[in-house]
C-alpha cells in the first residue's frame, strides 16, 4: 500500500499552478491545466489527476511544446468555430473557444469547434461536461498516436482515439462517457507492464502480429481496438473526423511529428455541439423526459449509466474538500517547485 | 442449395415497384423504396434487398403505414433539417430533405437532417453514401425497437440502434461503414432459430438474464450491445441524439408504438453532413490526401475497409447487369402482383 497525502483543494490546485508555473507556462495556460487536472483529481482518476502535470512538464521541457501559445479562435463559418492552439496544450484553446461554439449552436443547432496544433494529454469528458452544462448536447474525438492496428491487421495505424458524448441532465450530472477506441489505455499496458503482469488477452498483439499477453511485446507490437472490426471502423472515423477532415494530423502523422520524443501527441480535435431545443423544435422540456425515462429504465434494472463511478467520488471530493494523492507523486511535484 | 432466380436489374426494379405499388404505396414512395432496396440487392446485402419489399408489404397492410405520406421538409433553423415523414417509410424522407442538408452543410460547416415519424426498414449505408457522393463526410444513426439489454443490465432497453459513417474518396467508392451497436442483428437470431443452431456466446441473454446459446430464449429474452459497455454508451447515444434531441421516440417508445404487431420501427433519423472544405480551412484536397495515406496504411497490411465485399459484390452486379434472388423469394414477389 503506498501512502497517500491528502491536500486540500486550493492547495492542491495551487501546487499544480506553481510547478506549471517554475516549467515556463503562461498564467493562462497554468489556470486552464490545473482545471483540468483538478477535474480528473477530484473525479478520482488519477492517472488525468495531478499525476498529469508531470508528463505536461517533460513535454515543456523536451521544447516542443509553445509554454506561451496564445490560441486564435478563428469564426470560420456559420457553424465551425476553429481555434489554432499554435503548438500549445489543448485546455486553453478549448476554453477559449468554447463561448462562441455555445452561441452557434444556440443559433445553428449544431455547431463544430475545431481545434488545431494542440498538445493534447487530457481525458475529453471535462470538455464535453462543460458543454453539457450550458444545456447543449456533445460529441468530441481526437486521435492519438499510431499504436493500434486495424481489425485484420498487425501493424499500428490509429491512436487510441477516445469518443466522448454528454446529454445535460437535470441537477448537476449530466450523461457523459468517454471511452477510447482501443480495447484498453496504453496507460494500463504500461502499468502491467512495470508490474511485471501479463495483460488480458483481446488487448494487443506482438510485433509478428501474434495474440499475446506480454505487456512488453504488446508495447512493441501493436494494441487492439476493442469490440472488433466495429471498433476499427470507429478508430478510422476518429483519425479523419479529428484529422483531415479539420486539416490535421493523423496518428501516424503525430506520431512522426513527435520523432521519438515520446510526448504528448501533437494533432486535432473536434467537438460537436447540439441545441436539443432547436434540433427538436421547441419541445426540449418533454424530450428531456424521455431521455430520463430511458435512463430509468437501466437505473431501475440495477445497471449503471457511464461516470457514475467519477461523480460519486466528486462528491465524496467536495465534501471533504480535499483530494488524496501517492506520496511518491505528491514528493515528484515538490521537487519540480525546488 | 436453394434454386435462384436471375433477373436484368431494370426488371428486378421494375417487379419492386410493381409489388408495392400494388399495396398502395405513392409513386414517389415507390421509386425512392425501389432504389433503396436495388442498393441492398446490387450489394448482395440481401436482407436490404428485394427481400424488405415483403416486410413493407405487410407494414403497409397492417395500416401504420400512411402509404400515401407526402414528407414535409422544413427549413429549421440555419443548421437544421427536419422532414415530418407524416409516418410514411423513410426513403422518401431522406431523398427530399437531402437537397437542403448538402446546401447547409456546404455554407455552414456542418448540418442536420432530422426525419421524424418514418418508418424505418433500411440500411443507413445507401444514405451516408449518398451524402459523400456530395463530396461530404457523413454520421447517420437511428433506434429501432428495445430489444438489447444495457451492459450490466437485463432487460431491453436499447434498439440494435446501427452507426453510419461515410468519407469521400477519391473514385466511386467512399470509406463506408455501417453497423449495428448490438453484437448481432436481429435477423441473424432469428436465422439461427429457424435453422435450429446455436447461436455463438456473447450475442443475447434469456429472460432471466442468464447468458445464453440458445436462439429461441434469446428473442424472448435480450440481446447484448457489442463491446461491452463501451457498446452500450454508444446505444445510448444512439437512442439519445436520434431520439429525444430530435423531438422523436426512444426504441422503447417505438416498441410500445408498435403495440405487438412487429411492424417496421416508426421514430426518427438522424443524419449530419460536414464539408471537408470549410472545416480544414480551404485545405480539403491536402487532407484527402492524408486520409489516402492512412487507408493505405490500411490495405497495405493485408487489412480490408469496411464496405470492401459490398463494393465488389456491386461491380459483380454491374459487371452482369443483373441480381439474383432466391426462387422462394421471387415467388412471393410475384404472389403480390396477383
């Protein structure tokens, strides 16, 4: 068991900002990323948690990250708010972009936000939340790099390519999920891999595109999409809704861009947003009835809808206020003030 | 080996039109039925194909059908349109509203199509496919009737509730694909009960949630999502966007609907169309060139894109100038002409 440190919230948020801070990113981006983190901190899910900050460092110091990017939002058209993220991370780009994809989708219907030249190393359901809580639905995808093969393949094409949805709810949860199109995280990979574990099998092959359970030979083979050839058809829409479709990177485009470096991918990212009230024609209110007789409908059989997991520990979060973080990160964040 | 039946594709049409003209169905329902169900036939999908005209033959005299429906297409909003099928099929309704969601969708960035009150009884293929013959990337889906259990639950709750994607290509042939959220279609049960076998694990649970193999307690009892949980989100979704977003029916609404006489599902579609030229910024040729790269990475690998064996089944068709149907089936076709 390893030790924890709890932190109070501001602090642990204000620990964020300052090692940001010491790495050379802007008051900005510093406010936006500590959000961020602070959200997959408080929602439990610690590897989107303060242990992000770490990698957000390495990518500032390997250089390839702008530290000091100033995104353009550009209003492309009726419906596409584009920003240029200009070689930073991806939190402030989505920030500043989100206010005008709100308002064209409240005018639209649907509007699109694209978001190019971004660093990208966050979870996506604090973005599609965020939408969700001005009442609009969401849909958002960004590819990764090229770790995972095709179905019937054995050499790596897409990224691990995450979906996100979110449905606004009454109260403060909406319906959010968020899931990447590979059968699992290369996080997870990586961890059984340290641990010395073998991993399931279904998750990667090797580099002779043979089933394997070695978390080792998976990272130098290739992962596996989940859910077969209909998890790949939705990794390829990913890598060209996310990619070519707003004139970005693949995932082996941005896997070539990062030339070895190993840092955070470097690519697109699309976010769709609904106005359930002019989609509907005005009947908004009796449509969300619906929406929640459906979830009823798995509540009441004892299933569980997505997130609930996270916003049971948000809860349990807010009302210590104070998240619980392993020593050992809690030490390597110290160190980076030092 | 069941006999089959040869027939030139203007007589294979003609026989289709015929037959539901018979039934009573408008002239305009007729041609864009026809067309639809030739797509399926020339694909050799033939659960599309000439098959589905005995399906809508008994939708129609079951009488929930208005055969004589003229779609009303209103112009939403600057992102939106909606066709009011008026409960009439859905082919027509797509043909009418398409015109206005490649306008928007070309002005705008990105568009919807939303079709309330149609039945529907066809693949969401021969649609997307359409919309990228525009030169637009296209997401199509629609519920059907609760039969698919929630992951984690037992009871139906979800339609087969199918996703659609389609991306031009360069040549006839865009990136397709279109698949079910449920691990088995419907008719794929009911094939295995007919023929007495066994269906594979993973596919349905009997009525007391039990997993099961066997054909006859999976339709009494529930079919299972594919990939697990991610698969049910994405039902979810799926009910959510094509249902109370657009102000029409979940599949369990749809079912109740239906009250018990297994006509076609009568709810709504949901279709978005996006301009690779204004999302990438006037850059829509270099992107395509990208998304090659990537389908190339795809092929080169001895890995297969979706839609490949529908595409050759077509130039085999095209090739001959004719399909070719089972005799049992050309039987009951021409029973409806008597």
């Amino acid at each position: 068991m390893t030790d924890t440190v709890r932190l109070p919230l501001d602090q642990a948020r204000a620990l964020t900002v300052e090692a940001l801070s010491r790495a050379g990113l802007s008051p900005e981006h510093c406010a936006a990323l500590a959000d961020t983190v602070m959200a997959g901190q408080i929602d439990e899910c610690h590897s989107h948690g303060l242990y992000r900050v770490l990698g957000c460092v390495r990518s500032i110091r390997e250089g390839k990250v702008n530290a000091t990017a100033v995104p353009e939002v550009v209003d492309q058209a009726p419906g596409i708010v584009r920003v240029d993220a200009r070689h930073g991370f991806s939190p402030l780009a989505f920030r500043l972009g989100l206010p005008l994809l709100q308002e064209k989708a409240r005018t639209q219907g649907v509007a699109a936000l694209a978001i190019n030249n971004c660093f990208h190393f966050s979870a996506l359901w604090p973005e599609v939340e965020r939408i969700a809580a001005a009442g609009l639905a969401a849909l958002a995808m960004t590819p990764s790099h090229s770790w995972v093969a095709p179905a019937g393949g054995t050499k790596p094409v897409f990224g691990t390519n995450p979906i996100a949805f979110s449905w606004p709810r009454p109260g403060p949860f909406p319906f959010v999920f968020d899931f990447a199109t590979s059968a699992a995280a290369r996080g997870e990979i990586e961890l059984h891999r340290r641990a010395g574990k073998p991993i399931p099998e279904g998750w990667a092959i090797d580099g002779d595109g043979a089933p394997t359970t070695d978390a080792q030979a998976a990272m130098a083979g290739a992962m596996l999409t989940f859910g077969g050839h209909k998890g790949s058809a939705l990794a390829a829409m990913v890598e060209l809704m996310a990619g070519p479709l707003i004139g970005d990177l693949t995932s082996r485009e941005s896997q070539i861009f990062d030339a070895g470096l190993g840092a955070a991918p470097c690519h697109g990212e699309l976010l769709l947003a609904f106005d359930p009230d002019l989609l509907s024609g005005g009947r908004a209110a009796e449509n969300a009835e619906r929406a929640e007789a459906m979830f009823d409908a798995i509540l009441g059989q004892g299933a569980r809808l997505p997130s609930q997991r996270r916003y049971a520990a948000r809860q349990r979060s807010e009302a210590t206020g104070s998240v619980d973080i392993p020593k050992p990160l809690h030490d390597d964040l110290l160190a980076l003030l030092a």
